[in-house]
C-alpha cells in the first residue's frame, strides 16, 4: 500500500519529509506484522529482541547493562522484561562473579527453543515481506545509515 492510501493524504512539505513519514509507517507496519507472529509464542518485540541478544552471546552470560544497550528500541525497560522472560522460564538471572553488585543473564534451553521456532517464523515473514533484492537492500541500509549518523 502506498503511504498517500495508508494515511488518506497527499499533502506532504517535500519529498524528503515524504520520505521521513514512509519510514515511520513502514516501521510501524513491519512491527505490526511481526508482533502477529510472536504473539503465538507469547512474545513481546522487546522480550524478542532480548533473546536475541542473548543468543549473540550464549553460552556466556551478559550483563543487564548490556542487553540494554544493544537494545533497538533504546527506551526499553529492560530489567522488566527480563523479570517477564524469567516467569516465562526463559532466561535465568544471577549475580556476576566478577562484581556481586552485577546482574547477569543467560538464555535457558526453553529460551533457546522457542527463540529458534519464533526466528523461524519471523525469517518466513520476512522473506514473504520484504521483496527487493540483495542490491537494493544494501543500498537502502546504505540510506538508512546515513539518516540515523546525521541524526547523532
């Protein structure tokens, strides 16, 4: 859908804040999409991305800190999350060896399991989805990265 039908307008100051408002529907939409698919795991974006994260490092543990950093959504309540994915038996919390003070965290095998079968689905999602090419893919992240380093 094109962004004029998605918000019934046509009126925009430029191309280039066009383009700004496409960005924020497209994320919206692609975030929309994505939740329908971790919802049947019983998943947040944020408790998804934390997983994620884990697995960057898993079998290490990491820092509370550092999820936090790593986060895409930099708002993110981390230490809430993290308390909802230990309900969930998903991930288990202690206290760093190094300094007692810390929290670390590390994936669970339950937390490794439905993190492979809900990036399986995302992956299908994405495929089905995202429908340019390598190409235009790299140029477009080229694009993207410029925006967020002038923003900095």
């Amino acid at each position: 859908m094109k962004l004029e039908q998605a918000i019934k307008s046509n009126k925009f100051k430029s191309e280039v804040h066009k383009a700004g408002l496409n960005i924020l529907y497209t994320a919206w939409w692609l975030k929309t999409r994505t939740s329908k698919e971790l919802k049947e795991y019983g998943l947040t974006h944020e408790q998804y991305n934390v997983l994620r994260i884990l697995k960057g490092k898993y079998p290490e543990q990491i820092c509370v800190k550092e999820i936090a950093c790593r986060m895409i959504e930099k708002s993110s309540n981390v230490p809430r999350i993290i308390d909802r994915l230990e309900t969930k038996k998903l991930v288990k919390r202690s206290s760093s060896d190094v300094d007692r003070r810390e929290t670390v965290i590390v994936l669970t095998p339950a937390g490794l399991n439905i993190l492979e079968h809900s990036t399986d689905r995302i992956n299908t999602l994405m495929d089905k989805i995202m429908i340019i090419g390598e190409q235009k893919a790299a140029e477009l992240n080229t694009i993207l990265d410029g925006i967020c380093m002038a923003g900095d």
